[in-house]
C-alpha cells in the first residue's frame, strides 16, 4: 500500500489524470472545468519539457561529478542493485537500464581501482523473507560474475537488502566494522546518489561517490523545448529521489 502511494504521488501523469478527470466531474461548472483542464495542461508542459528535465536532473548529481581522486585506490567498491533479475525460466540473468552500475564495478576493480566488490542486493541475488514474488539467484550470479574474469574471492554479495537503508545496515552487518574504517567507494546511477551516500554516511560508512547512468550530449545537440512524452515518463524516477531524500531526512533528525 505504501508503495503504491509513493508511487502515485511521485508520478506527474497521476496529477495530470486527476485534473482531467475533475474537469469532466465538475463540467456543469464551466469556471471550475476550465481550471482543473487548464492545470492539466500546464502541468503536461512543464514535465513534458525535456530542457527543464535535463536541468533539475543535472542540478541533482552536480556535486558527485566529478572523476576519482587521482591515484586512490578503494578497499571496497559497493554496487547498489536495481540492475538486474534473474531469469528462472531461461535460467540466467537479465539486465535493466541501469547495468552501468555493475559494469563501471567490475571496469574499476579490473583497473585495480578498487579491491573486493560488494553487490548490495541486487533482483539477481536477493533472498530476503520480506520480498513477495521475487527471489534471485546468488549462486547463478557468482557463476555470472566468475565467467566475466572475476575472482570468486574478490566478491561479496549482501542477499537481504530491500532498500537503500537496508543496503547500508545489511552491508555493515555482513562485512563488519571495519568497513568504517577503511576507503570505500559508493557506485550508484546518478539520480540516486545523494541520497545513497547521506544514508551511508549516516550508518557510519564513510564513502566517497561514484556516479553512472549519466546523460550523454551527443554532439552539439541541445535539449530541445517541444512536449516529450518519453520525457514525462523519467520524472517519476527522479521524483522518487527527491521524496525519499526529505523522507530519510526526517526520519534521522
């Protein structure tokens, strides 16, 4: 239920609908129909606009851009999940739109950037008892993993996590305290980033940032001001980020 409400009002088309919706119960009442039918527009231009988009999005991970500080080396780098589920039927693993965040992992320990990767929970991996209708395959992703060139003991794979909370205290759970101490570096898309790292840092694992999933300027080609429906379709994500950063905000104050 929670998730469905976090879900609605994070979502523009939801508001957009309503006004839309109210515009036909209240169209006995002219005044009344035109505003509620005028603020669905309004509303459908200004998330619709892939300019305005592209600047709140930028605006958000601003800070984290930015390339590793030369010459350090990580202990730990930790991958959140979200990129991926594993496919029981053709029994093997699937990837989502955001595989940048395994992929620049396993580029940055190939480099000797970092030194043991850590896969925060992951859909491929997750056996947690709180999860209805999914369960990974942390064996199936190991095997994964080993045939991409990566040593069985350079990975450790946290099953449990459902959050972004939970992949900070199940993490500290399974690697210990040590992970308080030494270099870590956080690898995460960069939407949810902020508040990825403030979780982090809030549970006492000092991290230093990572960011994938980045907009690519192809060219000279600018953000273009006309309606985009494809647009309107990525604020929910970022959305999400926003809320749940007040969220976990309030909640640790």
């Amino acid at each position: 239920m929670l998730s469905l409400l976090s879900s609605l009002v994070t979502n523009p088309t939801a508001y957009i609908l309503t006004f839309i919706l109210l515009g036909f119960i209240f169209r006995k009442w002219k005044g009344i129909k035109r505003m509620m039918w005028g603020m669905a527009v309004v509303l459908f231009l200004l998330f619709s606009n892939p300019s305005l988009y592209e600047a709140a999005y930028r605006q958000w991970f601003a800070e984290y851009d930015h390339p590793l500080p030369e010459g350090k080396t990580y202990r730990y780098g930790i991958v959140l999940g979200g990129y991926s589920h594993w496919d029981w039927e053709r029994d093997r693993v699937e990837f989502s739109n955001i595989a940048d965040r395994l992929l620049e992992g396993i580029r940055l320990y190939k480099l000797g950037r970092i030194e043991q990767l850590v896969l925060a929970s992951d859909g491929s991996i997750i056996n947690s008892e709180n999860v209805v209708g999914m369960k990974g395959n942390p064996e199936g992703m190991m095997a994964f993993l080993k045939a991409m060139g990566m040593p069985e003991e350079d990975i450790i794979l946290e099953t449990k996590a459902w959050n972004t909370q939970e992949n900070a205290t199940f993490t500290l759970e399974l690697i210990g305290d040590s992970l308080k101490t030494v270099p870590s570096l956080l690898i995460t898309s960069a939407s949810h980033m902020r508040r990825s790292l403030e979780t982090f840092h809030r549970a006492g694992i000092p991290s230093d940032p990572y960011i994938t999933d980045t907009p690519v300027k192809v060219g000279d080609q600018e953000p273009s001001w006309m309606p985009s429906l494809a647009i309107l379709l990525r604020w929910p994500e970022l959305l999400h980020e926003w809320v749940g950063y007040v969220y976990y905000a309030w909640k640790n104050n």
